[in-house]
C-alpha cells in the first residue's frame, strides 16, 4: 500500500490555523497532497501550520461568514496548484448564547459556507474528487441542553452531503460527513471543565485525537473511499451509540 496515495492532488481545508483543521492539512500533506488552508484571525498560527507542512502549502485569510472570500479561497487553490481534487469544509464556531448575531454568524459559518465552497469546488474537480465535511455528533443526536443553534447548524450538514452526492456522483465525486465527538483541542481541551461529563459519556471512556479525525479524513479523500458516498461517519468514541 502506497505511503503517498495523494501524490499529485490539491487540497483546500478551511479553519485549518488549529486544531483539527490543522491536523487534517498536514495528514493530507503527508499523504501526499499540496495543502491550502483557510485562517480567519490567527496569522501566526497559520503560518506556522503552512512551514510545518513545507512545499508548497499555502494560507489563505478567509472570513467563512463571507461568501465571497470563501469563493476565492476554492478558487486561489486551483490557481495556486493547478487543480482542486479536495475540499475538506472544517470551519466552525459554537456560541453559548442565541444572540440574533451568533445566530445569523453561526449559520454563516457552520452551514452556509461548507456548501457555497462546495458550490464553488465542484465545478473544479474531476472525477475522483473529495468533498469532506466536519459536522459533529451532535448534528445527530443531542444528549444534553444548551446546544440546539449549534445541532441545528451541523444536522444540515447531514442533508447537504446527501444531496450533493446525488449530484456529483455521476461525475465520480464523492461527498461524505465526518461527525467527532469531544476531541482533545485547546478550545476542548481533555483536561477541561466539562471533560469529565463528556467523558463519560463515552463508550471508549477518553476523548479523541485529532489525528483520529484526520485519519478518517484522509482514508475518505483516498482510494480506499471510491465507493464510499453521501455518508455519515461517526468519530465519537461511541458517545451516540
């Protein structure tokens, strides 16, 4: 089995200046992919994502709430590297209260930006094309209050890479949903307040890595994924089984 089964793509993962975003990127770029990825406000940590990658990744500052910059990031991408083969929609945000503008940013981001990219990518790709979108396994189910914006803006993830598979399909792209669980990040980090509870509320009893996520990401951005379409993949160590 080829160590660089994305030798020769292009890649596009948004939010990618932490995180899982940036464990993504630089699992793509060791499998062989040139990277772009997406910042809002953290050109530093960006940056450093990009120089840990090497060869020709690139950062790209794009609001997700903005449209348009999310329509020149897909497009920069392909200019940059000659093609677009993956899309991998990361950026996210979670408010703790329901302001109109955490709403209407929260949608923006969450909801609306993974399909104007989708939108814009698609007509760039060919045939084996990767549309990868970060959810949450909480678009699926909700065990507890307090997150109704945040599960409504992921379940429409859910819809969305249904229906795009059933429109790129017949052109060999494929469009799959990556929902994790409580993963070891610094905005959640295994140590922190809520830790415990959530923990527990695991099958496996810990919280995730993100290289786990990137794992799944790369397999479905391979050619291991070919026949794997409009699905949901649950990364939440058994949190909604």
């Amino acid at each position: 089995m080829s160590t660089t089964p994305l030798q020769g793509k292009a890649a596009l993962v948004t939010g990618a200046s932490r995180g899982i975003g940036a464990a993504i990127a630089k699992a793509l770029a060791a499998a062989g992919a040139d990277v772009a990825i997406t910042y809002s406000s953290s050109p530093d940590k960006a940056e450093a994502v990009v120089k840990d990658i090497g060869g020709k990744a690139i950062a790209i500052r794009a609001d997700s709430a903005d449209p348009k910059a999310v329509q020149d990031a897909v497009a920069r991408t392909a200019k940059t590297f000659g093609r677009l083969d993956i899309l991998v929609n990361n950026a996210g945000v979670a408010y703790g209260d329901d302001s109109l503008e955490n709403i209407e940013r929260m949608l923006a981001i969450n909801t609306r930006a993974p399909y104007v990219a989708a939108l814009a990518a698609a007509p760039l790709m060919t045939e084996g094309g990767r549309i990868v979108t970060i959810s949450s396994c909480l678009g699926e189910k909700v065990g507890f209050p307090g997150v109704t914006l945040y599960s409504m803006s992921k379940a429409a993830m859910t819809g969305m890479t249904r229906g795009l598979a059933r429109d790129l399909g017949p052109r060999g792209i494929t469009v799959n949903v990556v929902q994790p669980g409580p993963i070891d990040t610094d905005m959640n980090p295994a140590d922190g307040e809520h830790a415990p509870a959530m923990t527990a509320m695991t099958a496996l009893g810990r919280y995730g890595k993100t290289s786990e996520i990137a794992d799944t990401v790369v397999f479905l951005a391979g050619p291991g994924a070919s026949y794997i379409t409009g699905a949901q993949i649950t990364v939440d160590g058994g949190l909604n089984a």
